[in-house]
C-alpha cells in the first residue's frame, strides 16, 4: 500500500444493512458445505465462519473496466471488512461470447487489483455454469409446484401479450396446461427435440402485476449453442433473471449488490428464491439483492459492446492501450492498484446515478504515486545548452558529479547520480530570446539554476539557416554548486530541469490525453467514434536520466515538473525503456 493514512472507510448504506444484519444475527444460522450446493448440501455442513458471502459475478466476455473495479473494490473490501468472503464467480450461463482468454484476464485483473478468493481454506472462484443441474432441477421443481409453465407463443405473441407500463398483460394460452404436459415439454426441449425458440419456460406470477418483469418472465430458453465449460450437454439455457438468484442461493451469499437497472428485478429474484425454499431446495435465510449506482465517469465510455468496437475497428491498439478504460489498460497507462483503490473509496457508493469526473481518477492516481513514485530528471521537448566556460572552471575535467534524492520526504530511499558535462539537453520553452515580464528562465543576460547544479548565466543562442534556435549558450558562475556553502551566494528565481547530452539515455516518451474530447462521448445516442480526441497519443525522442536505462517495466517516476511516467509493460526492453505519461502534476484539462 502506498503510505497515505488509509482513512476509515467512509460509511455508506451498505455498511450500514450489513452491520444491522450482523447485529441482528440475520445469517447467524446459515450452514456451509464448503461447496455450493441446495439446502442438503449446506445442511450437512458446519456453520458457515463466513460472517458474510459477497460476490464479483463477471460475465467472461469482455474485459474489466473501472466500472468493474468499482464493483470489484466494493464487494471484496465489505467481506475483508466483515469478516466475510467474496466469491469470484464466471456468470457464464450465456453460451455465447463467453471465453476461456476472457476468464484469464479477469481473473488476473481481479488479482492485480489485491484481491484474492482464497478464504478459510478454500478457493471461493466458482463457474455459473457448473450449477445448470441444480438450476434444472428446480425448473422442473417450480413446474409441479405450479409455478411455471411451457409456453408456446410465439416470441411475437408473447410481447403482445405481455402489455404495457400503462396496460396488464393478458394470460397466455398455455398458462394453464396441466404440470405433467410441461414437465414433458420441458424435458423434450432438454433433450433437443425442438428448435431454438419453440417454446420457453415461463414463471407463473402475474400478468397483471404493475412491474413488467414479474408478467411471467421466461426462465428457461432452448438454445441449441456450445458452451466453454458444458459443452454440448445443455442445448437449453436459464434466463439470466433466474439464473443470477440461483447463483448466489447456492453459494450461501447474503448480500447480492449490483448496479441499480437490476433494481425491478429484485421482486423476481425474491419470490424465485421463496418458491424453491417452500420446496425444501433452497434454505432460510436466503440472499438478498442491494442495488448501488454504477460508475459513470466522464470522458470515459464503459459500455463493453463500445469498448469491444475500439478495438476491433483499431481505433486503439488493443484492450490494453494506454488510453483504454479497462484495467489492463490502466495499469499500462501507470494506473496503480492502490490508486484504484483510493478512486473507489472516494467516489462511495449511492443509490443516485450520478457522473464522476474524470480528474477524480486522476486525483487518486497522482496522490497515490507522489508518495512513492521515485524522481528523475527528462527532457522532452530537447534544446542544446552549451556551457561556454567549462575548461575554464573544470579544466580537462568532463564530468562533474551531482546527485539528488530519489524521493524528497524520504531520504532514506537515497540519493540518484548523474553527471553535469560541458552540454546538456533542456525544454526548448526555458528559453527565449526577448522574454516577456515574469519569465525567469533562461534569457540573454538571466541567471537561473541548473537543478542540482549549478547558476548558469545565459549569453545567447545559435540559429540554423532558418533562424530556428539549435543551441543555447551560457556560463557557469562558480561556486554555485547546489549542495555546497556557495550555493546561495547568488540569487535566482528560474530553475531549469536539464540531462546530460554525453550520458542522457534517448528515451521515446508517449504523452496521452484524454481519448474523447466530449465529457459524455455516447450521451443521447451520439456516435462516440466521431468525438475522439485527436491528440489523444503524442510520441516524442526524450532525453531522461542515465539510471533510468534501469527501469523494467511497471517502475513509476515522477519526471520532475511533467507529471507521472511508468516503463511500459509492453514495449520497454532492457535498458531501453519506453515511458508513458501516466497522468500530469496538475490537473490542466478544462482549465
Ligand atoms: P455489459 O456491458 O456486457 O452489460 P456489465 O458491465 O454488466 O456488462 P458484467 O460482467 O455483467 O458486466 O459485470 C460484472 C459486475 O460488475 C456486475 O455485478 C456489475 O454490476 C458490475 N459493473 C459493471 N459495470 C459497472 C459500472 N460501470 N459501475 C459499477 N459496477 C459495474
Ligand atoms: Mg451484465
């Protein structure tokens, strides 16, 4: 962790139903097999030493983002919180879209943020699709029960029936068919004796009721599809409606928390849940569902189906560019898991949808890294100084030592070594032939100070054919030395970052910006794709500190007075470093 005082997590209301339900003992009672399983399963285990069971429930077809690791932060820190676990769990039950390479990265991204499902012994990583038995037989259950049905309207009848906000549904036909002629169907659909879309299974509820989705959602679809994990074993699929309660009863999960579209789901998710405790399948207490708002972050989309086309139609150089949203993306870009950590404490949660400003990421990012990213010295925009009287104060000398602290507010981290020599790279902008009141850089006849070095007296420049500058000449003032008693003699208000041109490494440096230029690139429909930021990646020849030929990738340096840059993970070899702008030192967008 990095050393901000880690503040007390701020409360929130789901703090505060969890700490009432442990006050309570709501899931005091609860059992656990050590594996997911129906009521005699759990019923034969221990007390669960959960106190309580969250999940991350991922579907593995896209990669995370950091709507994902507000989610992931989330469920995680109120089982580390309270005692509890956090199950990852593949909500693979969609065959379709769903891969193995998708399972991988959202495992490693979940991970690499500092999470982990190992706990009280085991691993709590668990697959969706491994419950379709279970999931099976308590379709089958609800069927005898009564409370469901094979329906065979047709997808076009079905809506029609269904009514409006406005409007009840009407029954449909087949809703009261006798239990053994669904039973029957259900299990011809099961064993692929119909086409995709004959028929579904369908909860009986209410076609009247006020809220849409309890108007007999389908449960049950016949999809004649492959799956990652089954294979060619179930050629029908539960609806995700009733597949997800399902989930968490199985896994004894007590608090259910998703974003807040599912919150007219949550009357369905209830009585699913209800109905297979009356038939002895499920046991009290069950899960209960909390909705919070998703993140919604500025100059940002989330949405996987636009992330997917990013990258498909190369708009990014892949999932993981610099400048995508995703955490494999992020953490390339220099994004820290604690930074992460920090945006998601900060941001909390409600239950109001709300839009985050992209510079609170930002924020989290360049408070996380000032603490601990290590200093250095880069030039990226580079313009020759010639000191003009070296030999007089050095001599035959071509190096003179300086160093500087690695950190500021931590000597204990040491000191980094570079030499001064007769020429050294600075910012094409510390210069200026006539410069304007306030400029205190370098100007004929103006003093400034080489950081770390020396005061250096500027004394003109050389120009090319076309008048363009190509060198700036000054001269050392002696006994200047940054460190030595003379260092204050003399007086200066501009300090110049500089690098060696005899020992500076060539370092291509990638600037990125925002990857929109608009605050909401995909509100009210607008095609996202024709508000991307054309400057969004600038990639100049730098000049940094000769240590830096050390960096691997993932080091993080604060480049003195630009910003935060890391090694880039995928591009950087041995000492040849590549660096990306992680963020800058200030927030300079909308200003
Ligand atoms: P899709 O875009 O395909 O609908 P999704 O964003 O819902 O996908 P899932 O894989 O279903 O992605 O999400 C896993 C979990 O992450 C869910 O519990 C979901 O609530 C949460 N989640 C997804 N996006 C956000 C977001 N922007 N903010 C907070 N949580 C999110
Ligand atoms: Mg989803």
């Amino acid at each position: 962790m990095s050393e901000r005082n880690a503040p007390a997590p701020a409360s929130n209301f789901l703090r505060a139903v969890i700490e009432k339900d442990l006050a309570n003992g709501t899931y005091a009672s609860r059992r656990w097999a050590r594996s997911p399983g129906d009521a005699a399963h759990h019923a034969a285990g221990e007390p669960d030493p959960a106190k309580i069971r969250t999940r991350f429930p991922p579907e593995p077809n896209g990669y995370l983002h950091v709507g994902h690791a507000k989610s992931i932060c989330l469920n995680f820190g109120l089982a580390r919180d309270y005692g509890g676990v956090c199950h990852m769990r593949f909500d693979d039950t969609n065959p379709e879209k769903e891969s193995v390479e998708y399972v991988e990265s959202i495992k490693e991204a979940v991970q690499w943020l500092g999470f982990g499902w190992d706990a009280f012994g085991a691993s709590q990583l668990y697959f969706a699709s491994d419950y379709f038995d279970f999931m099976y037989r308590a379709a089958e259950y609800l069927i005898t029960a009564g409370h469901a049905y094979i329906d065979q309207q047709t997808p076009d009848e079905m809506r029609a029936s269904r009514g409006t906000l406005t409007e009840p549904g009407t029954n449909s036909p087949w809703r009261d068919r006798p239990a053994d002629e669904s039973l029957a169907l259900f299990r011809e659909m099961r064993d692929g004796r119909h086409p995709d879309g004959a028929m579904v299974l369908r909860a009986k509820i209410d076609m009247a009721s006020p809220n849409i989705n309890m108007r007999d959602p389908a449960i049950y679809r016949i999809k004649h599809a492959h799956h990652h994990n089954t294979g060619d074993k179930w050629c029908i699929y539960p609806m995700y409606t009733y597949a997800h309660p399902l989930e968490d009863a199985v896994e004894g999960v007590t608090h259910s928390i998703c974003t807040l579209e599912f919150e007219d789901q949550r009357p369905f998710y209830d009585w699913v849940l209800e109905r297979l405790a009356e038939g002895g399948l499920l046991a009290h207490p069950l899960p209960k569902q909390y909705e919070f708002a998703r993140l919604n972050l500025t100059y940002v989309v989330t949405s996987k189906r636009k992330l997917m086309q990013l990258v498909t139609e190369k708009h990014v150089s892949g999932w993981d560019d610099p400048r995508m949203p995703t955490i494999v993306g992020l953490r390339r870009r220099g994004y820290t898991a604690e930074a992460l950590q920090l945006f998601a404490e900060r941001i909390g949660v409600s239950k109001a949808d709300s839009w985050i400003d992209y510079s609170t990421l930002e924020g989290a990012l360049r408070d996380d890294l000032d603490g601990r990213a290590a200093r250095a010295m880069a030039v990226l925009d580079p313009l020759r100084l010639k000191l003009t009287n070296w030999d007089e104060i050095f001599g035959d000398r071509q190096a003179e030592p300086s160093s500087a602290p690695v950190h500021p507010h931590h000597p204990e981290r040491g000191t980094r070594s570079f030499n001064l020599t007769r020429e050294v790279w600075i910012e094409r902008e510390d210069f200026m032939e006539e410069a304007p009141k306030g400029y205190h850089r370098l100007f004929p006849g103006n003093r400034a100070r080489l950081k770390y070095g020396y005061v250096i007296e500027c004394t003109g420049c050389e120009k090319d054919a076309d008048g363009r500058i190509t060198a700036v000449l000054a001269t050392l003032v002696p006994d200047t030395k940054s460190g030595t008693p003379g260092a204050d003699s003399v007086k200066v208000k501009g300090v110049i970052t500089w690098v060696s041109v005899a020992e500076g490494l060539s370092a291509e440096v990638r600037l990125y910006d925002r990857l929109f230029t608009e605050a909401h690139p995909d509100a009210g429909g607008r095609d996202f794709l024709t508000v991307m930021n054309p400057d969004s990646v600038r990639s100049v020849q730098a000049f940094v500190e000769p240590g830096l030929a050390a960096a691997v990738a993932d080091d993080k340096f604060q480049f003195e007075r630009h910003g935060y840059f890391v090694a880039d993970r995928v591009d950087s070899v041995a000492g040849r470093p590549v660096f990306n702008r992680a963020v800058t030192l200030k927030d300079s967008w909308g200003k």
